[in-house]
C-alpha cells in the first residue's frame, strides 16, 4: 500500500505557520489567521515537490498561556509528531528563540523524527544573520525562509523531501485495457446462461483490442459499446460436471477468478432462499477488496411470494453488503440483462474514487465535532487526521490518539460512504494508533 508520509508542521503562534504552508501547497488553502492562545484542529493538505508526493499536518498554534503550556504542547504538538514521519519546525527569526521554542525542541529530540528547521520571515539579506542565530537549538541548519515572499522555500522543501522516508511504490496494478469483469457464483445459478446472453450474437469480439493479449481464457465482450474482458469464461463454458471435488476446485477457481477481476458480479439463484455459499462467495469478494454488483438471477422463476421473502432474506443476510448495486434479471429471458453494464460502470467509478485530504478531513473534523469517539477509561480517543492512501478500493489510514472501537470506525465508514459515495466499492479503514 502506498501511504504518503507525513510532515507535521510545529511552531508557536504567529511565526507564521499557515503562510508556510500555503506557499509550500502553491495556493492559498491553509488559514492563514494564527491567533495566540486559539487552537484550531489540525488540518491537512496533499502536498507535491519534484514529484514527491506527502501529507502536510498543520498543527495550529498552541495557547501560550503560561499554565497550560506545557500540557498544550503535549497535547497539540506531541500526537501530531508522534504520527508524523517527519518535523517541520518554524521559529520566527526576528523574534529568535522564545522559551516555547525550547520546550518544543525537547519534545522534538524525544520524538527522534527528522526535523527540518525553517527560520521564517527572513524577508531580506539582512535578517539572514539572525537566522544563523538559531544553529543554537542544536537542529542542524536553519533554513532562512521567507513564507511571505516565498525566498528560500526551494532549499527548504529539498530539505524536508530528503528527510522524508521514501514512498514505497503504489501497488495495485494499473493494466489498462478492457475493465476486467469475473462472474461469480454457487453452482446452477446460471454464470454460463448469463454468459451466454451477454455474449449473445456478437460471438467473440475483436481478439485484437489495441495494445491487449488476451488470455486464452477470458473473453473480450462488448457491452453499450464499451468492451470488457471477462474473466476465466472457459470455466463457464466447459462447464466441467461434478467429480468429486468438485466443489473444492470451484471455489478455488473462483477466488481465481476474483483476484484477477477489477469488478465482480456475484450471480445468486432469487427462486432459491439465500444460503451459506451465496454469502461466502459475497465475503470473498469484498475481501479481496474487488468492486461489486449483485445479480438475483431466474426472475422469471419467482412469484409475489418469492420475491418477499427474498426481500426478507436480502435484509437479514446481505445487509453488510447493501454498498453493492443489484439488478434483478433472467439469463434465460434476459430481462434487465441490459442493466448490468451501468451497474458495472457504476461499481468502477465508486471503487476508483479519490478524496483530497482536505475534503477528507474537513469531514473527519465534522464528524469529532459533532460524534466525538466515546470516553474510554478516562480518555477521550481522537481521530488526530486521515488521509487515503490508495483508491480501488479506497483505503484510508486514521492516525488517531489511543485506539477506537470497532463500532465507532464502523460508523465512520457509513458516514465516509454517505459523504462520498463509493457505490459498489468495498471501504478499508485502517489506524495507525498513538497510545
Ligand atoms: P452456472 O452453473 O452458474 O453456470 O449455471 P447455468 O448457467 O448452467 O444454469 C443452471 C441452470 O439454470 C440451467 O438449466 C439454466 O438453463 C437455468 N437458468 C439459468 N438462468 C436462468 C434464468 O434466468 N431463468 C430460468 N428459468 N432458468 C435459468
């Protein structure tokens, strides 16, 4: 998984933080009011310098008031450092090092994270002196910048990537061709009929679709003008009768055929009552982090009767899965068969999905607000900030103060879900717990 590391931002009120930040992100998106002795929530921004992608956490200014202080810190800027997988450290160059600055640095050297020191407001050569001033702190060299006017960020933001640990590499893999579709599902409940009717007349499209080989098992079939390889077809054509065993090397094919798919239609029998197999095959897929659509086949087969207790079975049993889109179709009549292709699309779209750090954590900052993470022994866990680390499917990694319920990040996905869609897309919510 290829997680983005992450820069945490420190330094007193008003030495200019914020401003920092936004000539590093080239756009005006942090705030930029930093008033002493106001804590606002950490904020987070996707961050790029010479193709380096990372995470900057804005820690906000910490109360300056002298009793608090030092729990202040401890609150506001330990956590934040604490996940973060490098320091930027601001220190205002006119003002020089403040006493706050020194308990910060304490802080900073228990850490043992990078630190990359940035004297600030050193708008002219002048000040450059002062800057010098603060090798004292015993950070290695200050790098004199200007938030203000943008001079010296370039040294700085080459600093700050060098003290960054490298990104390991994404690692879902990017194919390109046709989108790649396995048909799933228990025996007989009509995989090769629906096959077959999508497939139709138009027997083997193209072998050559530009730039791809295809497997001598797949097919490639136009749906709506758009060609889709589906996966592991010969299994359903040869339709290999039962041998004893059987049963074991199905359900080794089809998780086969579900690791190597982008989207799986899980095919399950409407005039049959759900079973075991049908929700085990459901399970496979989303675990194997897949995009979904589920097909109830043989509509023809049910009555008024059928369908309710269908229903019925469907909100007891596939509940957890109510993210995937449904069609209710016949393989034999090919009613709705024609629907499947939006479906298909539609669980693509939502498992590809990419959410900015930002758009994330404004969100996760409504959530705290308004549903904080209840009181465990006497401590209030907190979500510190998030961001996704990788789309199809989207994952997204907490980095929170003590660890969270089950239930409470159970509820965060329903709420990422109802914020952002993701129709049709499994959700991974990972922590990464500071205790
Ligand atoms: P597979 O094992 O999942 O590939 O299932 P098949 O496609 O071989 O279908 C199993 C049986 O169900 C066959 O006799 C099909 O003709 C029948 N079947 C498949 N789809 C439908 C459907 O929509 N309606 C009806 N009535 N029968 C179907």
């Amino acid at each position: 998984m290829s997680l983005k590391p992450v820069l945490a931002v420190v330094g007193r009120p008003n030495v200019g933080k914020s401003q920092l930040v936004n000539r590093i992100l080239g756009r005006r998106e942090a705030v930029v009011q930093d008033l002493p002795g106001v804590t606002r929530d950490r904020v987070s921004y996707d961050a790029n310098w010479n193709g380096r992608e990372f995470v900057i956490v804005d820690t906000g200014g910490w109360a300056s008031d002298a009793e608090g202080m030092a729990a202040q810190i401890a609150e506001q800027a330990e956590l934040a450092i604490g996940a973060a997988d490098a320091v930027l450290f601001v220190v205002d160059a006119t003002v020089g090092t403040t006493d706050e600055d020194e308990a910060v640095v304490r802080v900073l050297r228990r850490s043992k994270k990078p630190v990359v020191l940035a004297a600030n407001k050193v708008d002219d050569q002048r000040l450059e002196a002062e800057a010098s001033g603060l090798w004292n702190l015993g950070l290695g060299e200050p790098f004199a910048v200007s938030a203000l006017h943008g001079r010296g960020s370039g040294d700085l933001l080459d600093a700050v990537i060098a003290a960054l640990p490298e990104a390991p590499a994404e690692t879902f893999e990017e194919t390109g061709g046709p989108r790649r579709i396995a048909i799933v599902g228990k025996p007989n409940v009509g995989k090769s009929s629906l096959l077959n009717k999508l497939t139709g007349q138009q027997r083997s499209v193209v072998d050559n679709v530009a730039g791809t080989t295809v497997d001598p098992v797949d097919e490639l079939v136009e749906l709506g003008g758009e060609v889709y390889r589906f996966i592991d077809t010969a299994g359903l054509r040869r339709r290999v009768k039962e041998a004893s065993g059987h049963e074991y090397y199905a359900s080794l094919r089809t998780q086969q055929a579900i690791e190597r798919a982008e989207v799986c239609v899980v095919v399950i029998d409407a005039a049959e009552s759900i079973s075991d197999q049908d929700l085990k095959i459901l399970t496979m897929a989303e675990e194997a982090g897949k995009a979904m659509v589920v097909a109830y086949n043989k509509w023809d087969l049910t009555d008024d009767e059928r369908r309710r207790y269908l229903t019925r079975e469907i909100e007891r049993d596939v509940q957890a899965f109510a993210w995937a889109p449904t069609v209710n179709i016949s393989a034999l009549t090919g009613r709705n068969v024609d629907k499947l292709k939006k479906a298909i699309d539609a669980s693509l779209a939502g498992w590809e999905t990419r959410v900015t750090t930002g758009q994330l954590n404004a969100f996760l900052g409504r959530i705290a607000a308004a549903h904080p993470h209840p009181v465990r022994s006497g401590k209030q866990p907190r979500i510190l900030f998030g961001t996704q680390a990788q789309n199809c499917p989207p994952t997204f990694v907490l980095f929170t103060s003590g660890q969270m319920d089950p239930q409470y990040l159970r509820f965060v996905e329903r709420r990422l879900r109802e914020e952002f869609g993701f129709v049709g897309s499994p959700v991974v919510v990972q922590l990464r717990a500071r205790e």
